[in-house]
C-alpha cells in the first residue's frame, strides 16, 4: 500500500525538511511534499521553523484503521 502524509501541507510555501526516523527528506514547498507518496501510514508528530524552512517531524501511525466505513472513529464497550 502507497500513503499520502495529511494535505494541509500543500498551504505552505516555504522549503520543507521532512524527519522520518534516521531520514531527512527536502522538499521545494508543501505542494511537492503533498503529492509525494510514502510507503507507510505517518501522522506529523512535531511541526517547527528553522529559519526560512518549516522542519516536520513524522512518526509512524499505528493505528491506520481508527474510524470505521462511514468515518466515525472506533468506539470499545468492554
């Protein structure tokens, strides 16, 4: 399976360093990082400026399947 990383990346404008784990990835804008596709399922876990660069820390989601078919999130009763 191929993932996108969240789209509200596509409004930025600046260059992007993306942290995944041990790997830094550039990015010209949050345009390119949007359309980029991942082979895991990631969430941002921290999102700072250094400088004229927005660096996003992702980390990996676990729970890929959190909401059901009609996008409500997963309820336990027990």
């Amino acid at each position: 399976m191929t993932y996108k990383i969240d789209q509200f990346v596509r409004k930025i404008s600046s260059p992007i360093t993306v942290l995944v784990g041990d790997k830094i990835l550039e990015f010209e804008n949050g345009e390119t990082l949007a359309g980029y596709v991942f082979d895991r399922k990631y969430s941002v876990a921290v999102l700072r400026a250094e400088g004229s660069a927005v660096v996003i820390t992702l980390d990996e989601n676990e729970q890929v399947n959190d909401t059901n078919w009609i996008g409500e999130e997963q309820q336990t009763f027990f």
